[in-house]
C-alpha cells in the first residue's frame, strides 16, 4: 500500500527534454518510498515534443496499466494543456502543498504535473508526497469532477 487510495499504486512517468532532469529524481524518489513506475520516456536532455510523452501517461492510464501519472516539462504548461484533453483525465499544475493537496482532496486529480525548470529538488518531493498521500475527500467534491467528463 503506497498511495492515499490504499493500493499499490503504479504510476507511469514521462517527461520532455526540460523536465528530464527532475524525472530522473522522482522516479528515483519513488523507488525509495516503494512505489512501482513505468518510465515512458523521455531518456534524455536532446529536444523532444512534450505532447508525445503527455500521450504516453494519459493512454496508459487510461488503458488501465497504471493508476496515475507525473508528467514534467520545463514549466508543467505544456503537458497539463496536453493532459487535461484527455476525458478521464485530470491533470494538476502544482507549485507548491497547498496546490498538490488540494489537487487530491477536491479534485480527484489523477495526474501530476511539474515544472522542471520552476521547482527545487526537495520541493517537488514534498509535493510528490503529498500529492500521493493526500485521498479525495468525495461529498460535495463527487459531483463537480463528474461533471468535467459530462
Ligand atoms: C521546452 O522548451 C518548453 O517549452 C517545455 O518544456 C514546456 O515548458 C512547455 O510548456
């Protein structure tokens, strides 16, 4: 058990070229606390279209061979633009706790997306915990995310 939802959560990772770098953290970050993820790429620092890899997340959630996402790119615009085109996805820009956990608690959020050119180290860890940690609070909350899929 490694995630709010009380499974063993797995989460696919994808990244652009701008967003590699703090892939690679997570990812490793992830391992530690136990959590199983699939890195869908990208696999280095050499220029690359980040609605490729936002693609890549979102279908595989949405297939079913993960539970959720993080996707990075140099500011978290590009991919959650991407991701949030998705019906059953729901992909959160989070800067910071408060964002992440509310990302969780009212918006069921489903993907995680980062800026790696905004975030240090050690703060996009915090908020990748959080982000994990934190259940979707349901009650009033329930009805207005059906709603983004209507
Ligand atoms: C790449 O230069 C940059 O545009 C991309 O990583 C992202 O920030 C787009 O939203």
């Amino acid at each position: 058990m490694n995630c709010s939802e009380g499974c063993d959560c797995k989460i696919a990772l994808a990244s652009d070229h701008a967003g590699f770098g703090l892939k690679e953290i997570i990812k490793e970050h992830l391992s530690v606390r136990g959590v199983t993820t699939v890195d869908l790429g990208t696999d280095s620092t050499q220029s690359v279209d980040y609605p490729d890899f936002a693609r890549k997340v979102c279908e595989s959630i949405l297939a079913g061979s993960s539970n959720r996402g993080i996707l990075l790119c140099g500011t978290g615009l590009g991919m959650s633009m991407m991701a949030n085109r998705y019906k059953g996805i729901r992909g959160a820009l989070c800067h910071d706790h408060f964002t992440a956990r509310a990302a969780r608690s009212h918006n069921d959020s489903n993907v995680l997306v980062l800026g790696g050119r905004i975030l240090g180290i050690d703060l996009a860890k915090d908020i990748v915990d959080t982000w994990l940690d934190t259940p979707f609070e349901g009650g009033r909350h329930e009805g207005r995310v059906m709603k983004f899929d209507e």
